[in-house]
C-alpha cells in the first residue's frame, strides 16, 4: 500500500498516473484540506473536488479545477445579484457544494462524504481528507497582515508577499478515521510501504497535510521510504505561485529549495529532465534520484512519472 499525499492540480495529476498503475488496494490518497472554506454559505473543499474531479475524468483540463463541459448560469445571476463572485462556481460545481454542506451541516464527516461521492462517481480508488476536523492555511503577508487561503490564492491572484504561513487547528486535528485505519495497517488493511508526495507546492498543500500531529508522528516513527517528485522544473512552478513564495520566503526558487525544505524527511527524488544537472548535488546529500519526463501533459505521462516515482520507492523498501 503507497500513501500519496496531494493537494493542488499537480498532485491530482500525478494520482490520475498512479491509480493507472497501483490498484486500489495498492494506493491510499490523502488530500490537503487546508485550502478550504466556508463562501457563499458553502463548505468547499477545492484539493478533494480537484483530485475526485480528475481521478472520475471530470475535470476541467485547462483550468485543472472545477469541471469539463461546465455551465456559469449560477454566477452569471450571482453578479447580476450583486453577490460575491471572486471565487467561481460552474453550475454543475455547484451541486457538490451544496450536497456537501447540506451532509456536514447534519454530522457525516468529510471523509465518510468523500467515500460516497466517490463511489458515486465510480472512482474505485481510496481517497482521504487528512482530517475531518477544521484545519485552514492562514498566509501572513508582508503589508496585508494575515489572509485566508483562498483570499490570498483566488482573490488577491497569490499577489501579496507571504512571511509566514499556519495551519489554523492543525494541531488540534486528528486523522480522519479511513486514514488512522490505512495507517495502522490492521487488516484487512494492507501494510504500508511507502510515502509518495506528489508534486504539489510543499508550502501550501503539502506542509498543512504533516501537520496534523498523528501524521507527522506516523511519519516519522515508520522505517518506510518517503519520495517525492518535484513541483518545480527548471526553476518555474508548473502551474501556482510556488516559486514566487519561495522567494518570498527566501529558500531560492529551484528543485534544491524544495529538496532543502524536506530535509531528510524525504529519502528519495524525481526530478525533471530539466533539473537533470541537480541530481549530483540531491545525490551529495543522500537521496537517490530519478530524472524523468515531469511536466505531466497528458495521462501517459502521468502514468510514466506514476511508474518512475513508484519504481524509486519500491527499491528503498
Ligand atoms: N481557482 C482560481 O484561481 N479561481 C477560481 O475561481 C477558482 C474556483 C474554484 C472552485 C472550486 C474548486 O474546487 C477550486 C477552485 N479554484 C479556483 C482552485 C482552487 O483555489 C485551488 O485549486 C486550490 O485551492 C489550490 O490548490
């Protein structure tokens, strides 16, 4: 069983090559939950809707959120209205939300709705919010003081320059039970064998997922491999602000800034072609590295880059 931690378009591209190759026994998903938020009387969840979207072949390709085969009637009267319309709903979006809100406002768990939209989708494979509880990315900027996730992401266009990033109730957040149970490998839950985070930006989408403490703990108690596959080639985020903040933050803007900011938490690297002359300064430092084809364009390659990641974690088992 390979733990995939994703968040963002990029990870959900990289899950949409993993579930071509792992079953679902092999594979367990958890999704940042930090970017989330209450707008327009909704809870929304953009990094579960983003990979549940993709992995159900849904999604919008161009946006790499929301859906395919989309319609805006909702937010074309919303600003007729008057109303908020920063963040966009397409009418079809929509209905998730409100179903969503309409389960969490009666009790169900964020995991267990998660399971049966799934389902309900004919996604076979598992795919787990880290928590069930509130857990929000706050981002302090340097001249706008702090700023909630999707204000700072969709509203301000990740424009103001962020010092600081938390994780607002991460600490006091536990793992959602369909992960405590995938982590615990009791059975009929298969052991796991390794820790795969996707190429998703480590600040925003990966840091809020090792803050829940039982995570980071499990993490950190197990001998098994962790690897991830790069966000940045060549210096530039694929898609997202991720060089931008890391600039901001002052950790350079190339793959070495991102294998610095997971230390030693990280045995082993893909990288892009690109960065291929990074790898013996990655290799210095221990990790084992794979050079490969990263930018995913098409599902091929997502299941090429699925392979090469994949490969690399078995050999460190
Ligand atoms: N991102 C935008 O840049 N603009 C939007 O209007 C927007 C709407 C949206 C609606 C639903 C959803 O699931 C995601 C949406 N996103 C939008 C993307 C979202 O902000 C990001 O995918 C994540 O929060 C960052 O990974």
């Amino acid at each position: 069983m390979i733990i995939a931690i994703s968040g963002g378009v990029g990870g959900a591209r990289l899950c949409q090559g993993l579930v071509q190759i792992l079953s679902p026994a092999e594979l367990a998903i958890v999704v940042n939950v930090g970017d989330d938020f209450e707008h327009l009387g909704l809870s929304i969840c953009p990094d579960l809707d983003t990979v549940m979207y993709t992995l159900a072949g849904l999604h919008n390709p161009t946006l790499g959120w929301g859906r395919a085969d989309e319609t805006w009637n909702f937010m074309q009267v919303l600003e007729q209205l008057g109303g908020d319309t920063w963040f966009q709903l397409g009418d079809r979006d929509l209905a998730v939300h409100i179903e969503r809100t309409r389960r969490l406002a009666a009790g169900e768990p964020l995991s267990s709705i998660a399971a049966d939209f799934c389902q309900r989708l004919g996604i076979r494979h598992t795919i787990i919010p880290v928590t069930d509880q509130r857990l929000r990315t706050r981002v302090i900027s340097r001249d706008e003081g702090e700023l909630a996730f999707q204000d700072y992401f969709v509203r301000r266009r990740a424009q103001p320059a962020i010092v600081a990033l938390r994780f607002d109730g991460a600490e006091q957040a536990q793992l959602a039970p369909p992960l405590a149970q995938t982590l615990a490998g009791n059975p009929p839950h298969p052991q796991p064998q390794g820790v795969l985070i996707c190429p998703s930006n480590p600040w925003l989408s990966v840091d809020p997922v090792l803050a829940v403490p039982d995570f980071r703990d499990w993490i950190a108690r197990q001998r098994i491999p962790i690897v991830a596959v790069s966000p940045i080639i060549g210096g530039r985020a694929v898609k997202g602000p991720a060089a931008k903040i890391m600039q901001e933050l002052g950790v350079g803007h190339d793959t070495m800034g991102i294998v610095d900011h997971y230390g030693s938490a990280v045995q082993g690297w893909v990288i892009d072609r690109a960065d291929a002359h990074l790898a013996d300064s990655i290799r210095a430092r221990g990790h084992p590295v794979a050079v490969t084809e990263s930018l995913m364009t098409d599902p091929t390659v997502a299941a090429a880059l699925a392979h090469t990641a994949v490969a690399l974690l078995r050999e460190l088992a």
